[in-house]
C-alpha cells in the first residue's frame, strides 16, 4: 500500500473567474462549414463525430457556407431577425419593469435569442414545445402577443393563468408551447411522453423538450433519452449549453472533458452539437432533426453551444462569479449582429433598414405594456378575481365547491 499516493477527487473549474479573463478555448469550435452533414436515416453511432464537432454557417464575414448552408427562404431570415429583436427588447423592458417593483421576478434570454426562434420557424405550429424558462423567443417567432405574456408577469386581472404561475411560467397550447415547469428536467420525459402518445394516435404532430445543461445531471434526462431511444419517439431533445447553471460551470454537470451531445450517441440517439448563435446552424439542424421525427426515423439530440449573457435570473449577480464582460469575448458573437450581417451580405438589408427594425419593434413593445399595466401590476392589488380558485378544477363544478365560493361573496 505505501505505493499508492491519496485519493483525490477532480472538481472542474471555469477557466475565468472575476479579475480573470475566460479562455474560451475549451469549447473546441469547428470552422464554419467544415461539419459534414448526414443523411436523415444516418444510424445514430455514425453521429459521434458530429457530437463532438460544432456545425456552423456563418463566417466571421456573413457568407454561408459548407453542406448545412440550406437555401433558407429569405421571408424565414427575416422573421428570425424580427423575432431576435422582438425577444431582446422585451427582455430589456421586462427586466426594468422588475425593478421597478411590477413583478416578482425575470429571466432573460439574452444572447440566446437565435435558438428559440430558428427552431420555432423549422418547426409546424402544431408541433408542441416542452420549454424551459429561456424559451421566450419561440413565442416571439410564433407571434404570440405580448399583452397576454406582460399581463401573466404582472399576475393582473387579465392573466391567462390567472395567478397560478410564476411569472414567465407561460402555457400556450395553441401555440405548441406547453406550460413551463420551475422544475427543472421534467419537460424532457414530458415531451418524450407527448411524442409517444402522438406517434400510438398515428398523428404526425412531433415533440420538442428543452434542458439546460446544468439539468441534464438530473435523472429525467437519463430516463427520456431511454425511452426515447427504445421507442424510437418522434421528439427532439435540446440541450441549451449557455456555460452557467445559475452559478455553476457548466463542467459540474459534466461537459468538461466531453459533449453533452456525445450522451445522445451513448444512448443510441442520433446526436448533433451546434453553433446556437448562428440562425442559420440553427434552422437547419432542427430542420434536419424534424425531418428525421417525421419520417419515423428516430429521435435527435442537439446541443446548442451559446452563451448566456446576462444574469441567471433578477435574483442574480454573475459579477460574483465570472468576468463581468464575459460575453464581449465569446468567440461565437452577438446572434443578431450575425444574422444582420449575413443579409446585409446579401443584399436584403442595412443599418437603416436595421434601425427601423428596432424603433418599430420598441414602440409595439411599449404599447403592449402600457396597455397590459391598466389591467394591474404586482404592485396595484388589482388581480383576478377570487372566484377563479375554484374554477377549472373539475370538469363539473362540486356542490361543495359551489358552497364554498357563495360563502366568499363571489
């Protein structure tokens, strides 16, 4: 025994902390346009170069180029761009507005905004989303409006879950946008379970679950991607790589010395790692992952490398734990400044086209809140009405339920 030093354990650290620039140089980049692109019947195994590569469009000059640079209509990159901007500005407003006491809480998604949206636009409608608390923008590509989104944050009278939720725990079924769980994990074996019962209805709607990858140390990521892979679910399982699980390197949860979407393979999923702030990457890998659900071929595990670049939430300070201009260094960039780029590249847009955008935009912003602040904020006490506690929990109301609301008053 005396030839055995300790034990020791290994306890993955960033490589910035603050005072410290990050080297961004573990995320292992490919060159836009050297990641090949498979065929949709491709066996999941031969996806492990893929899971560990990263697939890119854009250049650093706006071109697209190599195998995954579909023609994508011109009409789908300008809906992305307005979504991405749509998604920024209200996260921009929606943050002031929580600190000015109009609600209890935000999470923004900044820097991410190229995910939902290029994912939403490859999608059908009808297609149902299982999202995490980062997915606003696929509401945004969907044109979900606003003043239903500003009077659920604000919890007023006009909430459409009259109270219930926390604030940006959104649920539109119309829209294919399943109500957000605070739980962490859960909408990965809920989406799965949601393809399933599509695929037994022979219907040809599929599914999208969201994860971050703090929550893929969770066990419901382990137990969805078996059933997927048993039963071949037609689903697509996103892995949103944004480097932070509130305070935590996104090494804790295990993508250190590998990729979250090397588990895909592991487990017998076709998996693919993608530059999620290039639109175009984005659009056409989930393309790609909806063509294979589809056609029956299988399940698609993407992991979407970006960077979130604000706080966890209104309740965090990641001064306190990274660089504070972290993002300014992120070698995948701004995904809207990128998109913009591009089609300035082609010759369908400019910095004035651009600043329209974004003057048009901040004014339907800021209508729909003004209009959503007559109905109530946290702060004005005008809420929904009590009576709506004791509605749409049975299919048929209880005598003892009616009992109960007549002795309130309501």
């Amino acid at each position: 025994m005396d030839d055995y030093t300790p034990l020791q354990l290994h306890v993955p650290e960033p490589s910035g902390r603050p005072g410290c620039p990050t080297d961004f140089s573990y995320l292992s980049l490919s060159p836009a346009g050297a990641v090949g692109k498979p065929p949709i019947d491709v066996e999941p195994a031969a996806t492990a170069a893929l899971a560990a590569s990263l697939v890119r469009v854009l250049d650093d000059h706006g071109n697209a180029v190599g195998p995954w640079a579909a023609d994508i209509p011109l009409g789908i990159l300008q809906q992305g761009l307005r979504a991405m901007v749509k998604t920024r500005c209200y996260d921009t407003r929606m943050v002031l507005a929580q600190r000015q006491k109009k609600m209890s809480f935000y999470l923004q998604s900044l820097g991410e905004e190229a995910i939902g949206s290029g994912h939403a636009l490859a999608l059908q409608r009808s297609d149902m989303c299982f999202p995490t608390y980062r997915q606003q923008s696929i509401l945004m590509a969907r044109d979900v409006p606003l003043l239903d989104m500003m009077c659920q944050l604000f919890s007023n009278e006009r909430d459409p879950l009259k109270g219930r939720q926390l604030p940006v725990m959104y649920s539109y079924k119309e829209d294919g946008f399943f109500s957000i769980s605070g739980n962490l994990a859960t909408q990965f074996v809920q989406a799965v379970g949601w393809a399933m019962a599509s695929a037994i209805k022979g219907d040809t709607r599929i599914a999208s679950g969201w994860i971050g990858d703090g929550s893929t140390a969770e066990s419901d990521f382990h137990t969805a991607l078996t059933f997927a892979h048993v039963y071949r679910a037609p689903v697509i399982l996103n892995v949103v790589n944004n480097q932070w699980a509130i305070s935590s390197f996104q090494g804790i949860a295990g993508g250190e010395a590998t990729t979250f979407a090397g588990r895909g393979v592991g487990c017998g999923i076709a998996s693919l790692r993608v530059d999620g702030n290039d639109f175009l990457a984005v659009y056409a890998a989930s393309r790609w992952a909806a063509e294979r659900a589809r056609r029956n071929v299988g399940p698609t595990l993407i992991e979407w490398v970006t960077y979130r670049a604000g706080p966890h939430s209104t309740s965090d300070d990641p001064s306190k734990y990274r660089p504070a201009d972290d993002w300014q260094h992120f070698p995948l960039g701004d995904p809207i400044a990128r998109l913009k780029q591009h089609l300035i590249v082609l010759g369908q847009w400019s910095d004035e086209r651009h600043e329209a955008l974004l003057a048009e935009v901040e004014a339907q912003v800021l209508a729909a809140q003004k209009e959503a602040e007559s109905y109530g904020t946290l702060v004005s006490g005008k809420v929904a009405s009590a009576a709506t506690i004791f509605e749409d929990v049975y299919k048929e109301m209880p005598e003892h339920l009616r009992q109960q609301r007549q002795q309130m008053g309501v």
